[in-house]
C-alpha cells in the first residue's frame, strides 16, 4: 500500500481535493503519527525473534526494528523484566558480576529503547550449530547440515536446537519513516480506514473554530473504534505482561 492511498482518502473525508488546505507534508506528518500510534496500542505491529544466548555476552539490542519491546520467553516461561534498582535489592549489588548458565531476568532501565541487559552472565552457551542470519545474535532461520526448521510458535518447531539457546521476544515492530506519497506502507490492509480517519482527525484539530474541533473527534472516535478491537491492552498474550522499553530521544 502506498501512503498516496491514505492521503488521498483523507482528503476526500477534509474535502481538500485540491490542497488548498493541507499541504502533502503535513498530512505526511500526521500519518506518520498515525502508525506510531497505532503501533503503540494494537497488536497490529507485534512481530517476534528468537535472539540466540550467546557466551558472556549481556547486552542486547533490538532498536532497529523494535519501537517496545512487549515480552521475552525462555525454557517456555516469561521472563521477568526488572530495573537496576530492583536488581540491586534482589540479587545484591553485585549482580552485574554473577555468571551463570541460564538466563534469569532481563534489565530494562537506564539504556536506550529496546536496549536491556541479560542476567546473568550466561557461560557455556551452546549454539555453534545455529547460523546467524542478522547481527547481535538475532536469528530468523537456524541451520543444520540438513535441517532449516520454521521458526513460528513454540520451541518445539525450532527442532533439536537446545530451549536454553534460544530467547523469544515479541516486540511492536518499527516502521519506517514516511516522507513521500510513493513511499510504500508495511501495514496491514485493515489499517486503511482507520488512518485516513486519524489523519484527517488531526489535520481539523489545526483549526481552532468549534465546528473543525467537533469533526476532528468524530473522526477521531471513528479511528478508536476501529482499532478497539486489536486493543494491545486487551490482548490474552499481552494483558498485564506489557513491558514498555523507555524512549529517550536525546541520548
């Protein structure tokens, strides 16, 4: 889908067909808004990797493809998220030196988004029969003389490869920064309608007068209707388990 299609539906919901109103930029802008927001509270954009333990290695980092980062699986049970200070008050304040040879927990805070640090220090990770299909330990396929097993699902499609090599994430995919009418949308169908309504929702919100400001929350309600429905809130995997990996654009 072209980002064309949404802009040229959300003018026809602002009757500016002919741009009198709205340059492209700025509802460009507020498309990008659009899938941010969207991404953040739908399901819509959940994706999942299985990230490979890797000897002494702690840091991990999944920021050019993760905007949050929702929940990681190990051995089949959710691992827990946990700041350094609650590390500090659990484990001592030493933590950052113990080894060991399963992963217990993940460090969230006080690193850049989707950014964490495993603990402990995982010694004696066997994974030399996995091959690497991207950088930092993240696989997408694993490779064995004569095996490329489908990653998707549970641990048992991922074949005789050892459950402690492997940590599965379930992350809001990033997605790419819209600049132009031709650049292509990586979204579901289904997100048509409901972007063009949030596009031009916001796009009234530019005007002050009181009949703009009630148009745009109708438009505005329609997009929240619309999107209710894949609610991350609300979702049985996600609901009370979200974890959101703090954004700090400065650093």
């Amino acid at each position: 889908m072209l980002a064309s299609e949404i802009i040229t539906e959300a003018r026809y919901i602002l009757s500016d067909t002919a741009k009198d109103r709205w340059s492209d930029t700025r509802l460009l802008s507020l498309l990008n808004d659009a899938i941010i927001d969207t991404a953040k509270n739908t399901t819509l954009f959940v994706e999942n990797l299985f990230y490979v333990v890797q000897n002494l290695v702690v840091d991990v980092e999944l920021q050019s493809q993760a905007l949050k980062i929702l929940r990681a699986e190990y051995l089949d049970e959710k691992l827990p998220f946990y700041t350094f200070d609650e590390m500090d008050q659990k484990f001592g304040k030493l933590w950052q030196q113990v080894k060991g040879e399963k992963v217990e927990a993940i460090v969230y805070d006080r690193q850049r988004n989707a950014q964490f640090k495993l603990y402990p220090i995982v010694e004696n990770a066997i994974n030399d029969h996995i091959s690497y299909s991207s950088p930092y330990g993240i696989i997408t396929d694993i490779s064995y003389s004569d095996i490329l097993p489908n990653l998707i699902g549970t641990y048992g499609d991922v074949g005789d490869i050892p459950d402690d090599a492997l940590i599965k994430f379930y992350y809001i995919r990033r997605h790419s920064k819209i600049s132009a009418l031709t650049d292509t949308l990586q979204i579901d169908e289904l997100l048509k309608n409901p972007l063009q309504h949030y596009v031009a929702g916001m796009a009234l919100r530019d005007n002050q007068d009181t009949q703009n400001r009630n148009m745009a929350n109708e438009e505005l309600k329609f997009y929240y209707a619309m999107i209710e429905e894949y609610n991350i809130q609300k979702s049985e995997l996600f609901v009370r388990t979200v974890h959101e990996a703090r954004y700090r654009p400065n650093d």
